[in-house]
C-alpha cells in the first residue's frame, strides 16, 4: 500500500518497513457535542404543556390590565381563547370536562376589570382612540365567550379564597416525586456499586469544567499506549452513557430547592390574599419599638406626661411610624393625665396632638380620609373646642414656642393653631362630598355632617373673637361666609313683605355683618376679594338688584380678577352667572345678557363654574393638570343649574337680537349682539324639516321665529308651555311673577319687531289696533311707538286727534335696499379687479403708481359725497312732511271753527 494513504503519526521510528501493513484507526459511530454531556431532557405530557401556555397567556393578561393596554388585552384575550380550545380535549380527558379553577379565576378578574373600566365613564373619555375602540371589542367578545362559564363562576364567586386546581396538582405531583427520589435511592447506590471498579478508570473530576472538553474521542493520549483501541473506545462509549451518582444527587438538590422556592412563592401568595381581604383599613408598616408608657411605680405628674407626649410626637411623619399605634397611644395618654387629673391644659395639649395625628393618617393630600377617621375628627375637634370655651385661662396660639409653653399656673400658653385645624376640617368636609355620588344617599348623610361643621365654626369664631387678633378673625369670617352665602333664606323676603318684624335678623343682615368686618380690617386683597364677592353673590340670590350692582361697580373687579387665583375666579363666575339670573328676574334683560355672555359664549359654562370637567381631545389636558381641575370642582349641592343659565341668556338674546335683526335687516354692517344665539337660529335656518321643539333650545329658537313674524302669542307658547314650567321656570322662587314679566317683555318686543318688519306696507296704522293686536294698554303702545320715533329708529308721527300712526316713505323698500346691496357689492368687486389687474401689470417704476390710488380716494369722495346728498334730501323731505303736516292741521283746525262758528 502506499504510504500517502497511510495514516501513520510522527512518532514512529524510521527504521519501521515501508511494507508492514498500517493500521487504520476506526471512527465512532455517534457524535455528541459537549453540552450534552450535562443536560438533562425533560419529558412533558400533554397536560403540562397545554396548562403552561394558559398560564403564561394568563400571566400577560394581568400584566395589561395593570397598564390598561385595551389593544395588547384584547389580542391577549383571544390567545387564551385559542389556547383554551386546543386545551379542551386535554381537559375532557384528565379532568371530566371541569374547567381548571386557575382559568376560571382569571376569567373573573377580567370580568370585573372589563366592568371597572366601562364604568369609570371620566377614565374612558381619557382613553386614546385604538384603547378605547379595542375596549368595546374585547367587552362584547367577552359577554359572548363568557356564557359558557356560568355556572362555573358562580361556583367561584361563592368562595373566590379557595386555592386553584393547578396549585393542588402542583403539590400533589411534588410529593409524589419526593416519594419516588427517596424510593430510588437505593437502586441508585447499588447499581453504582456494581460499576465502581470499571468507573473509576475513566471517571471525570467533578470540579473541573475543562476537563470535559480535553476529552478525545479519536485517539488515546500515549500515556494509555498499552490498551488496546477496542478497549478504549468501549470505555468512552460506556463514560458517556453511564448514570452518575454524584452528579444526580446535584441536580436532586437543585430541583428540590427551586420547588421549595416555589412552594414559598405560593405560601406567600396565598398569605397576601388573605391579608388583603381581612384588612380594616388600616395602612399596614413597619413597625418601631412600641415606646414604653410609665413605669408601674412612677409617680405621673405634668412633666413627665407632657414629655412622654413630647416622645410620641417625636416620631411623627418619619417613614417607620405606625400612625394607628400612635393615635392609640396618644388616646391612652389623655386618659391616664384624666384619671390623675393634671389639668385642662394638658387635656387640651393632647388632645389638639390626637387631632394632628388623625389628620396625618391620611398621606395623601387630594383623596378624602375614611369616614371612621372623620367620625373620630369631628369628635375630638369639638370635644378641644368646647374645653377651650369653658377655660378662658388657656391660650392656644400658633406664636407660642415650645420653650415658653406653660401648664402649671395660669394663664395656660400652648402651641397650636386651633384655626388652621378648623379650616383643615373644612377642606376635608369638602373633598368627602366630591368624592360621593351626588345622586345616592351616601351624599345626603355626609351633608347632614355640615351642620357639625357649621356649629364648629361658630364656636371658633367665639374663641377667636375672644383672642382679638384681627387677622385670625378675618379668615374665621370668611371660613362662616363660605357656608352662607350660596344659602337661600325664605325670612328676607317675609321680612321685605312685612310679614315679620323689622328687628329680626336674617342671612342678608349677618353677611353684612361678616364682610363690613373683613372690608375694614383685611390686610390681603384675597379674602377681601371674596368677601365682596360672596356679598354680592347673596344679595343678588335674594333679588337685592340695586345693591349686587353697586357693589360690583364701586369693587371694579372685573379690570383685577384676571390677576386672582384659580378659586377666586371661580367664584367671580358663579357670582356674575347669579347676578345675571336677578338681572333677569328684576326684568333688566340688557343687563342679565351682559352678565351672562362672558360665560356663554366660550361654550365651557360647566368648567368656569366648576360643576365638572368637558371631555377634551387627547393632548389638551394632561393627567396633573385634570387632577388639579378636579380638586377645584365644587360640590353639587352649590352647583348652579345650567339647563336655567342657558335659557335665560337665549331668552336674554332673543329679545335683544330678534327686534334688532328686523331694525337692521338691509344693513350689511349689522353687528351681532348674541353669537351663540345666532348660530342656534342659523343652524336650525338650514335644517330643510324642523319638527315640533324638544328641548329648551329648540324652544327658544322656535319663539324666535314666531316672534320675526310679529306672533306674539305662538312665541309666548313656545317659552311658557308645561315643559318649560318643569325644566327652567319653576325652578325660580316666584315662579308666576317671572312668567308674567315674560310675557309683558314678548308682546312689546314683539310689537317692535312688527312696526320694523311691516312699516314700509302701512301708511298709517291706528294705536288702538295695535293695543288690541298685541293684548297691552294703548299707553303702552303710546309710549313704545313714541321711544321709537325719538331713538330715530321707526320715521313716523303719531297723530293725537285721530290715534293714528303715519309712516313716512323715506326708508327704502325690499327691492330698493336690495338694489342698493347689489350696487355696492358690485363697486366693490370692480374696485378689487382694478388692485389686481394694477398688480400684475406693475407701476412701471413708480411712474404713475398713484394714479390708481387718487381714484380711489375720487371714488371713495363721490360715495360719501352721495351719501351726504341722499341724508340731507332725506331731512329735507321729512320737514317738508312736517311743515305740510301742520299746515294741514292748521287748515282742519280753521275748518272745525269755521264749521262751529256757522253752526251757532
């Protein structure tokens, strides 16, 4: 054989023979890569594989619902609906067709979150358009797909704290491999012993990781030159698939401790569950070392109690304090300095702690306390309050230092405000009615607590009255005001009827009281500010018209408020939107429309008046900003009826609007008073079939029509008919008076808007006709029809004798003011074609570059040169009428004498 297919190696000698026949090494039949010496393959069933994939898709469900991720949740969904569906054979077969409790558990919370979103009506609005969309798709999937699990899911509402099939499958199937490893040990050493002699020839150290891939399945190391290659690779083979007992006993220990960690895992779990449900309410912490009370053989006296307090305190807002346990201790301080009697001072020390303390139970600033808390608050304020009433010898004041505090003698100094905790009281009461629904009684009972409140307040009025410091008295006042001045009291307008006594006192005389105080001492614009606006507010709330409005022009409030905090302006706003409902029922309709269209024509009455937030587009409002607007919000039972502010100020314009829209119908420079009101009757102008009026601003729209027609009657129908009654008018104090001063305000806007729109038909029309037409004395008509001819607003002369109405022909008529219009829009259309075409033809280097401009200026001469002839003809004609008119009356007079003269 040759040599070049030999596969001798360098080492041999060279005196070997070219003919002795070589030896080729035989290659193994199997390869094995390294990794495979130590993994292990796991063998699954069925069941495992199809309960693992349930079990992750459950596991990323939870994880979407924790971010609101509706579009991941919704594909999450059907994944599991999917995997369920390949899982249902597994399921018929293993488990009798019973539905796994883990399964049916996720779907219970996914039932309940899907129901927690939908009914969070705010937070849907806030959601982008693909989350909000894949929230309706995953709601109606769920419904359909969840019909099918009924029974099931009422089985685990029943007891939802029993634990999961998966998990007792889990650790039953653990003990039973427990039991098998402890079984096979035994085989294990023997089969190990049986093998020793051969293993440790080729056994591998277990510490060194190199050596196991040094190793070399396709030739022997020289070291082994005497075995034959047969035996070695006999024993490589018999390495590589013998089991090891050192190694198994490695991965039993691992595998043991990644189930005890597991079973730990669940253990802990299952113990939060529990935890959660069981919970009081109490925020649970990590709690200090509970501080000793006195010794049994201490002799307490005012020291030691005020330093054990002073203890306490000490730990007060630190991260480590379990508030629950401080307010217990304290609780059982002011018993013991009870049972030892050591003074009110020291009662009232304690007890303005336990105050402080509640109210820091409650970390969180814009969410209310729990009613338990506010239970025990209201108690131990009015237990502190009325202590201070009955001692005069103790001073509580917030300029007092801890070093010169004082509880032996009197007079008694303790550090403390007791105001700023009144006013904390007050700031809860109202983030406790914000939090409840308007509409339940839960709402109803927290309002029965504000009478409490309101007894609190006076009585820290009459403690702080007592003090004299005049700034602490301002705020108090302003704190009574805020309570009062919204409040509508019956008694002002019996007292005004004289149905009681002139000496008695009402809400009108004690908010006189309150803000002359706060005028003549405030040292802020802020409170005084408010004063005068919760004034005016409560006047025009008891339609005291004339004293609201002075006090809105001396205060010049308007030209300031811009520069004023948020609340401030807010209630700038209620106060305007109140004064223009007493402008409206005092009959002053210019002046409620003015009120009340700085309001309404932004569209956002709800959000200046802070009664709730207007969903907006996405970016326009982010989280911080909408969680600040909605602590602004004010209660509901202070909200002022926006359905009753919309019709007064559409009524307001419409009787503005309508007359001055048939005064000025030619004038193409006619201005508009009511923008909104405009719109409304614009868009419903264009609406090809309008049916019967629905609601309060087709109501209104459809009497404004009526009323362009001069029908004073079908718009009177339209603004007082029974549903208006129910949704507006009723909601007045004197309804009937309102109605009536309606329907005066409708005959007369509606004659007016008669004689505009029907003057150029008439050549003269009889007074006594028109009283008669529109149901209204003829000195009423008189006197309308006279108020026109002064404000040269109808050209007409009312003849006495004969109680007539002659219309001059000096307006122009339909055709005529159309022509004119047409006229004019046709200069100026040649006018703009002149700029133009002078544009593109260029001024030549400025050469004749005025001559367009002089004919302007020409043109524009000759127009007002036009106007002033046809102005001055217009006179010219009208004293001619009037000299012709006289001398006519002249010649009738001189006829009538005559008459009489030749009849005598």
């Amino acid at each position: 054989m040759s040599r070049f297919f030999a596969g001798g190696s360098e080492s041999d000698s060279d005196s070997s023979s070219d003919s002795e026949p070589i030896q080729r090494q035989t290659a193994p039949q199997f390869t094995f890569s390294d990794e495979e010496e130590d993994v292990k393959r796991v063998v699954r069933s069925t069941k495992e594989k199809r309960y693992e994939d349930l079990s992750n898709i459950i596991k990323s469900i939870r994880n979407y619902k924790k971010i609101k991720d509706m579009s991941s949740l919704l594909s999450s969904f059907e994944d599991l609906t999917r995997a369920y569906a390949k899982a249902l054979p597994v399921i018929t077969k293993e488990e009798n067709g019973v539905c796994p409790r883990f399964i049916i558990r996720a779907l219970a919370e996914l039932e309940d979150f899907i129901n927690e979103v939908w009914d969070d009506r705010e937070g849907r609005k806030n959601l982008s358009k693909n989350n909000s969309k894949s929230l309706g798709a995953l709601r109606q999937k769920f419904r359909k797909y969840i019909k099918d699990f009924d029974s099931d899911l009422k089985k685990f509402r029943e007891s939802p704290d029993a634990a999961d099939d998966e998990d007792e499958e889990e650790e039953k199937k653990e003990e039973e491999e427990s039991d098998d490893e402890e079984a096979a040990v035994v085989p294990a050493a023997k089969a190990v012993s049986f093998k020793k002699d051969t293993v440790e020839k080729v056994k591998v150290e277990k510490d060194d990781d190199d050596s196991d891939d040094s190793i070399d399945w396709g030739q022997d190391s020289d070291s082994d030159e005497s075995s034959s290659e047969e035996e070695a690779y006999g024993a490589n083979i018999r390495e590589r698939f013998l089991k090891r007992p050192e190694k198994e006993d490695g991965d039993d220990g691992e595998k043991k401790k990644e189930k005890k960690k597991t079973k730990e895992t669940k253990d802990s779990r299952k113990k939060k569950r529990v935890e959660d449900d069981d919970d009081e309410g109490w925020e649970s912490s990590a709690t200090s070392e509970k501080p000793k009370m006195f010794a049994k053989d201490a002799e307490i006296d005012v020291a030691l109690v005020v330093n054990k307090l002073n203890e306490v305190m000490a730990a007060r807002g630190k991260k480590r304090t379990d508030r629950k346990l401080q307010i217990e201790f304290l609780r059982e301080l002011r018993a013991i300095s009870e049972e030892k009697k050591l003074g009110a001072a020291v009662a009232a020390k304690i007890r303005f702690n336990i105050v402080s303390a509640i109210f820091d139970y409650n970390p969180k600033v814009s969410e209310p306390m729990k009613l338990e808390h506010w239970s025990k608050l209201l108690e131990e304020i009015q237990a502190l309050i009325k202590l201070l009433l009955a001692n005069e010898d103790i001073v509580l004041s917030e300029n007092i230092l801890d070093e010169n505090e004082e509880y032996d003698t009197a007079p008694y100094k303790i550090r403390g405000c007791m105001l700023t905790a009144v006013e904390r009281l007050d700031d809860e009461f109202t983030k406790l009615l914000k939090e409840c629904d308007p509409h339940s009684n839960e709402y109803v009972d927290r309002l029965k607590d504000e009478v409490t409140v309101t007894n609190v307040i006076e009585q820290v009025v009459q403690y702080v009255e007592r003090l004299g410091n005049e700034m602490e008295t301002c705020r108090i006042y302003l704190r009574k005001i805020d309570h009062l001045y919204y409040k509508f009291d019956p008694n002002v307008l019996k007292k005004r009827k004289a149905q009681l006594p002139a000496s008695s006192l009402t809400s009108v005389d004690e908010m006189e009281r309150l803000c002359r105080f706060i005028y003549a001492k405030d040292q802020t614009d802020r409170l005084r500010t408010r004063a005068i606006l919760s004034h005016i507010f409560h006047h025009a709330l008891h339609d005291n018209w004339f004293q609201a409005r002075d006090l809105v022009l001396m205060s010049h409030l308007q030209e300031t408020i811009h520069h004023s905090d948020p609340p401030t302006q807010i209630l700038y706003n209620r106060t305007m939107a109140n004064l223009g409902l007493c402008a409206f029922r005092h009959g002053n309709i210019k002046d409620a429309h003015q009120c009340l269209v700085d309001l309404m024509m932004t569209g956002k009455p709800k959000e200046l008046l802070a009664q709730g937030l207007v969903p907006q587009r996405q970016n326009e409002r982010s989280l911080e900003q909408e969680k600040v607007e909605k602590q602004r919000q004010m209660p509901f039972h202070m909200h002022i009826n926006l359905e009753l502010l919309e019709c007064v100020y559409l009524v307001s314009a419409m009787l503005l609007e309508i007359p001055y829209m048939a005064a000025h119908e030619f004038d193409a420079r006619r201005r508009m008073i009511s923008k909104t009101f405009y719109q409304q009757l614009r868009s419903s102008e264009r609406q090809s079939l309008v049916g019967p009026p629905e609601s309060m601003r087709e109501h209104v729209v459809a009497a404004a029509k009526a009323m362009r027609h001069g029908d004073w009657q079908a718009c009177s129908n339209f603004i007082v008919n029974k549903k208006m009654n129910v949704k507006v008018w009723d909601l007045f104090y004197e309804a009937d008076r309102v109605r009536e001063m309606l329907a005066k305000f409708i005959k007369e806007e509606a004659l007016r808007t008669y004689l505009f729109t029907y003057s150029n038909v008439y050549a003269s029309i009889s007074v006594p006709y028109l009283a008669e037409m529109f149901d209204l004395p003829k000195s009423k008509v008189h006197s309308l029809i006279s108020k026109m001819i002064i404000n040269e607003e109808l050209m007409a002369s009312l003849d006495d004798p004969t109680e007539t109405v002659v219309l001059h022909r000096s307006e122009p008529s339909r055709l005529q003011a159309l022509s004119m219009q047409l006229a004019d829009k046709v200069t100026n259309l040649v006018d703009s074609n002149e700029r133009v075409f002078e544009m593109k033809q260029g001024n030549f280097f400025q050469r004749g570059g005025n001559q367009g401009y002089n004919r302007d200026r020409q043109n524009y001469r000759n127009q007002n040169q036009n106007r002033e002839n046809w102005n001055n003809n217009r006179r010219q004609d009208r004293g001619n009428r009037n000299r012709n008119q006289n001398r006519d009356r002249e010649q009738r007079e001189q006829h009538r004498v005559e008459f009489e003269e030749k009849a005598e």
